[in-house]
C-alpha cells in the first residue's frame, strides 16, 4: 500500500501526542542493548533486533492511532486500556450461548472472575451506540483457544458495562463487540472484523489516513535509524573480501585416533538394529 501511505502523508496532519508515542518509540527501540544470537554474528543481531521489536511496537501504535482518529470526532468519546471486572455468571453466558444471542442482554458484574482489559471503548452520541474496540495489527494468524477465549471476555465486558451504563443513566442503546484487524490477515471471521478498508465506514470518521500516516512516519524513522547500522555491516562484508584469510586460515590439527584400535563406527556397528525408522549412520565431514 506504498501509494495510500505517500497520500496520508502528504494530506494528513498528525497529532502531537501521536507524533510523540511514535518517535519516543523509535527512541526506545534504537536505544536498547539486543543479545547477539550465535548463529547471526553481532552485526546481523544489531539488525534483527530492532526490526523484531519495531513491528510488535507498530500493533500499539495502530491502536493509539485509531483511538486518536476516533476522538476527533465530536460526536464519538473515547476510552483506551478500559479495565471492565467480569464475573463468571457473565462468563459462562458467553460461552454458552451466541453472540447474537447475548448483545442486547445486560448482567451485573457480580464477584469479578477476572478484569477484561478493552483496547479502546468508543460512545457514538449519535447513535447511542458503544463499541468494545480489541485491535489487532494482522500481520500473521492468530487464531486457536486464545483468540476465541479474547472475544469471550469481550462480549462478557460489553453486558456488564451495558448493565453499568443503565444503571447510572447513560443513554446506551446498543453495545457491540468490534475486532479491527488491520493488516487482515489474522484468521478471525467471526463476528464484526474491521479492516483498514472497512472502518472509516463503520465508524463514519477517516481514520485509515491517520494510521497510515501514523506507519508512514513510523517506517521512515526505523529507515533513517537502520542505515547507520546496514553502513556498519557492510564495513565488515568490505574488510572480509579485502583479506580474504580471516576467518578461512585452517590449522592442521593433531590426530586423537588410535589407529591400532576399533574405529568408534565399527564398535557401535554391534548394537542391534532399530525395527523402523532411520538407522544408525556414520557422519562424516564431507
């Protein structure tokens, strides 16, 4: 989507507080000492590193990114990292009946089993409207017992804060459970599963361009923070092809074997062979 990106740049104005999540995450990411694998060398490790962590730290911001966009609405307020208290009787109804079943109903939160943690709750004044927002950057499939048992605990929030809502004399009409999977490629297909192509319909505010921007600016600062460290590699691939001996010189080492004696392969050639599978084999350097 290299194009979309060029235009949220160039037409959409970030705000402060996004600009700032963004670079101090850079910040962060860059200024951190990374185990050297083994296998990869320091340099290729310096590398590696980063790159892991930047595209974890890019779910985060996608989801201060849409909050954002979503609060510069008037008509919409906005809540992150709601920590909502669900008892087990909420539970228990989730698990035992359908989504479409359970929306309208509305349950006390009774002796909290455990805090549901909501990525961002968003009240439509217009519509009367509130959405239980978990966000997902998309990139891989995630799916299995942990993905069904996130939107259990979802639609168990979404009945306590209806009853919660009512109780206090909010004007809550409909409570949905909504999944953005921006990159769209997580494998959830139950329930409303929002992409970077569908949510500005749904929610009736351009918030794509943001958080495109938002990755625009992101990707150009791990760019930008990654040459130094590319410059540094190649230093080293140029001082290995300049002397061609480093790493290569080979040195005559001493035999340990006994030649006047059974080699280790014929003395374990004795053992009895396995009824299947893969047998015993000698292993040799070339």
């Amino acid at each position: 989507m290299p194009q979309r990106q060029s235009t949220a740049l160039s037409t959409t104005v970030l705000p402060m507080l996004l600009i700032a999540a963004v670079d101090a995450t850079l910040d962060d990411v860059f200024s951190r000492a990374y185990h050297v694998d083994e296998l990869l060398g320091p340099e290729l490790s310096a590398l590696k590193g980063p790159l892991d962590s930047v595209c974890k730290r890019h779910g985060l911001l996608i989801e201060k990114a849409i909050a954002a966009a979503l609060a510069s609405a008037d008509h919409l307020e906005v809540m992150s990292q709601v920590s909502v208290p669900v008892g087990r009787a909420a539970l228990d109804l989730v698990r035992a009946n359908t989504e479409r079943v359970t929306r309208d109903v509305a349950l006390p939160a009774g002796d909290a089993e455990r805090s549901v943690i909501l990525d961002i709750a968003v009240f439509d004044w217009r519509l009367r409207r509130l959405s239980l927002v978990s966000v997902k950057r998309g990139g891989g499939a995630q799916g299995g017992k942990a993905a069904r048992d996130d939107r259990l605990e979802l639609r168990a929030a979404a009945m306590v804060l209806r009853t919660m809502m009512v109780v206090q004399g909010f004007p809550v009409v409909d409570v949905e459970v909504v999944v953005v999977d921006w990159m769209g490629r997580s494998g959830i297909v139950t329930g409303t599963v929002l992409t970077r192509e569908t949510i500005d319909d749904h929610f009736g505010v351009p918030v794509a361009a943001t958080v495109e921007a938002m990755t625009a600016r992101f990707a150009a600062g791990i760019a930008e923070r990654m040459a130094d460290r590319l410059a540094v590699l190649g230093h080293r691939e140029e001082a290995l092809d300049e002397d061609p001996a480093v790493g290569t010189q080979e040195v005559e080492a001493p035999s340990l074997r006994d030649e006047t004696v059974i080699s280790f392969a014929e003395c374990l050639g004795a053992l009895p062979r396995r009824g299947r599978g893969r047998q015993m084999t000698a292993v040799t350097a070339a």
